[in-house]
C-alpha cells in the first residue's frame, strides 16, 4: 500500500488499530507509546554500548529499529 501523506497514513493506521473504544479511549495508545518509546531507547543504548554510538551496517538492528519506529507511529497517528 502506497501512502501519500500522513493523512492517508492515519487513516490506515485507524483501520488497523484494535483497542477497546477506538478514537474516544486515548489512553491505550499513549502506553502504546510509551512502550515503544522504550523499546526505540534501549536499540539506541545498545548502539552506544556495542557500536560506540555509531549505527553500523547491522541489518537486524536497522530492521528493528526501523520497526519499532514505525509502530510507534502507528500508535500516535491512531489516536491524533
């Protein structure tokens, strides 16, 4: 699926989105958020732990950083 903007993207990612009283109930995705914010900082740690802080060619970590990212978001576009 090719999207064109964020409103396009936002519209995808409300059909998508599965929680109790979608669009009145922000508090699901906000700890949505929150852990995915988490899981971004401790890839980023791991960077400067193991890469002294610079991001390698390691297609693992690009891939699941790129990942986490993208679901947080999915997250936040859900309940803007």
């Amino acid at each position: 699926m090719k999207l064109k903007d964020f409103d396009s993207y936002q519209k995808a990612c409300r059909k998508t989105a599965v929680y109790p009283k979608i669009g009145k109930n922000f508090v699901y995705p906000v700890f949505g958020l929150v852990g995915e914010t988490g899981e971004v900082a401790e890839k980023i740690k791991k960077i400067f732990r193991d890469d002294k802080g610079r991001l390698t060619k390691d297609r693992k970590l690009q891939r699941n950083l790129g990942m986490s990212c993208g679901t947080w978001l999915n997250f936040q576009r859900s309940w803007v």
